[in-house]
C-alpha cells in the first residue's frame, strides 16, 4: 500500500453497524445478516478501495498489508475489485472500474427498499463479488436466491465465495442480465446491482403480481443514478413506482455510455464569439455542480441524449459542457464568481443551452422536485415514461 494512503478509514465492523443503525440505513431485519456475512469473505486479495480521506482509488493488497486490506474491506467504502473488463492489469487504476463491492451503507439501503419477506425468490443482477447475494441468502435462503452476472471470471469466483461460505450453492448464472433469469419461473423481488438507463421488460415479466423490482436508474446526463423502487401490478402486465434517492453503480454492460471525445466534438478554440446571459440556469448550475444534485437529475430527465460534464474551477472561473449523444452538437457556458452573466458558447443543430434552459424553466415552475417527486411506468418493451408527483403528469 502506499505510504501516502491514510488508515483513517479503518473501523470495526461493530463501529461501520452503529454508526448505519443510529444512522438509520441499517434496519433491525438485516442486523443478523450483516453480522453473519461479512464483506471481507468475498474480496480477492487484491482490491482497490476509495480512501475517504485523501479522496483517491488506492491499491490495496492483503499479503502486503494485511492489516489495511481489512480495515478498508470493513470500512464504508465503495470498494473495486476489477478494471475494464479484468483486462487490466498493475497497482494502479484501470481505465474504467467494471466490479466492486458496494459500500455497505448504500448495500443496505437498497435491500431496504427491496422490502424482503422470510423465503423471498429473489432475482439478483449484477453478482459481483457475491456479498449482497449472501446477504439475500442468508435473509430469505440460499435455495431462494439467483443472481445473474455477465463477466464469466466475475461469477466464477463469486459462485466459488458463495460456496465456500454457504456450503451449499447459491445459484449464479454467467448471462446478460437483461434477459433476468429466464426458465427460472417468476420471483418476488428483483434488485440490480448495476445503473441501468431502462428497466428492462423481462423483469417485469419475471416478477410476480405484487412484487417489487429495485433498480438503479439515471439518464446518462451525468453517471449518477437513482434508486428506482417499482411495484408490478396485479395482472402482472407493468410496473411503476418512485424514485427513493441518489446512488452512483457501475452501468449494466449494454447501457455503458462511451467516453466523451472533446476534440471530436469541439476542436480547438471557439472562433466565433459568445452570447451573454444572465440566465439563472448558469447560476444554478454553478452554485451545485454536482452530478448527485436535483437539478442535474431534473435536467437530464427533460434534455435527452445529452451528457453533461462541469470543468474545475480555475481563478474563479468554471467552464460546463454539454455535448449531444445523437450528433455533435455541443454548448459551453462559462461563470465567473460574483458575475451575474455568463457566457455561452453553442454549435451544431441542437441548441443544447436553450433546451438546458427550457428543462431548467420547466423545474422551477413545479418547485425544484428532488427525485421522490419522480416515478416511472414500465408498460412494454421501450414503453418507459418518466412522470412527476403522479402517473400523467409526463416529464
């Protein structure tokens, strides 16, 4: 490990379980289980864990440093345990982190949402390392649990963890979690362990009447996403709920967004001149330029295909872009600290700063909603709409 990585985050078990039960995120129903299964059983002894205090993905190897590979693998930290589709290889961090360990407080959060019931058939995709499917075993049994994961190496190991600790199979399948769990029947609860940009239908098919289907959902504006809580209706035929709040996961295979190309985009210096506007949009956006924000999440419900990604700050002045995914339409709007205009810059045929303005008009005529005034319905394949306060009222 290197010596600039900080030990700060290192805490019991028993500290990480007060601190999320005062904090509410632990509920009494998944004390037992978070005593039982602990994260540590499903590490590699490689891992690359994100230091809270130095605000950086380090490596951490347990037969180098056994002491700091369980202290973070016990700390409230988001953990990777693979880098680009496990072509990666050397300490530092890959290009793309592509399987983890999520940190525990967000873990239980989600199971929360996913309201299980003793002897539950539970869907899992995204298997990952194996521990949330532990956790579901261990809650509502290891006979009850499936769990889908793409990357054939991932649920090789993951399928060899949950094993060795159950002593008995959880089944893990190596497929596209899209499809779920086909010829498994029909399952009370899905939950997915990767951001997805849509619920795919064949969960819905795959849970029953009544049943609940958890998922992180975003729009691809920025890579945050929201925890999306669905109940499927009574004939079985669609699903809709509402959002419960801001997370960021690693994106279901088939919904990755490819990196931005700047230069592809907007070679070069801007040559004609900007327009200035004292628009309170550039302010707003300044004043939370932050992927988890509501407005981030407003926007990029009401401007699609667009991917938003704010400059740092230098001297005062912070550029933010927004390029469009279907051409290459871009917009830059500069703000400077105690200016009331902004500058702004837009080329091609979409005029992404009106529609970033438009989206922003739009929000604050409803009263800035934070993401539990959002929903979704799920009616059929690509039949996804995205309402506010209630189901019609359309974004």
């Amino acid at each position: 490990m290197s010596e600039r990585t900080t030990i700060s985050a290192y805490a019991t078990r028993e500290d990480v379980a007060y601190a999320l039960t005062t904090g509410g995120v632990l509920k009494s129903g998944w004390l037992d289980a978070y005593a039982r299964v602990p994260r540590q059983a499903f590490l590699p002894d490689t891992i690359w864990p994100y230091d809270m205090a130095t605000g950086r993905t380090v490596h951490v190897s347990r037969t180098e440093d056994a002491r700091a590979w369980r202290g973070f693998a016990d700390a409230d930290v988001p953990i990777v345990t693979q880098w680009d589709d496990g072509e990666h290889a050397g300490r530092v961090p890959g290009r793309l982190s592509t399987s983890s360990a999520s940190m525990p407080s967000v873990a239980f959060r989600m199971l929360d949402a996913l309201t299980v019931d003793d002897y539950c058939r539970v869907l899992e995709i995204g298997t990952g390392t194996g521990w949330n499917a532990a956790l579901l075993a261990h809650k509502v049994g290891e006979g009850n649990v499936v769990s889908v994961e793409v990357d054939e190496a991932v649920a090789h190991r993951a399928r060899e963890a949950l094993d060795h600790f159950f002593g008995a199979p959880v089944e893990v399948i190596h497929g596209d979690g899209r499809a779920g769990a086909p010829g498994r029947g029909v399952f009370d609860r899905v939950i997915a362990t990767c951001g997805v940009r849509e619920i795919p239908y064949a969960w819905v098919e795959q849970t029953r009447p009544g049943g609940v289907i958890v998922a992180p959902w975003g729009t691809g504006f920025t890579s945050a996403d929201a925890v999306l809580r669905l109940t499927v209706d009574a004939a079985g035929k669609s699903a809709s709920g509402r959002f419960v709040g801001p997370v960021e996961f690693m994106k279901l295979r088939a919904h990755r967004s490819a990196p931005i190309d700047h230069e592809s985009y907007a070679p070069g210096l801007p040559s004609a001149p900007p327009t200035t506007t004292r628009s309170d949009a550039a302010r707003a956006l300044a004043a939370a330029a932050d992927r988890f924000s509501p407005l981030a999440f407003a926007l990029g419900l009401r401007v699609p295909a667009c991917t938003y990604i704010p400059a740092a700050k230098v001297r005062g002045t912070q550029p933010h872009w927004f390029y469009s995914r279907n051409d290459r339409s871009w917009a830059c709007v500069l703000v400077e600290d105690g200016e009331a205009a902004a500058r702004v810059w837009q080329r091609g045929e979409r005029r992404l700063w009106d529609e970033v303005e438009g989206a922003y008009a739009w929000w604050v005529e409803r009263g800035s909603p934070g993401w539990e005034r959002f929903g979704v319905t799920v009616r059929g394949v690509g039949e996804e709409r995205v309402w506010v306060d209630e189901v019609g009222e359309w974004v």
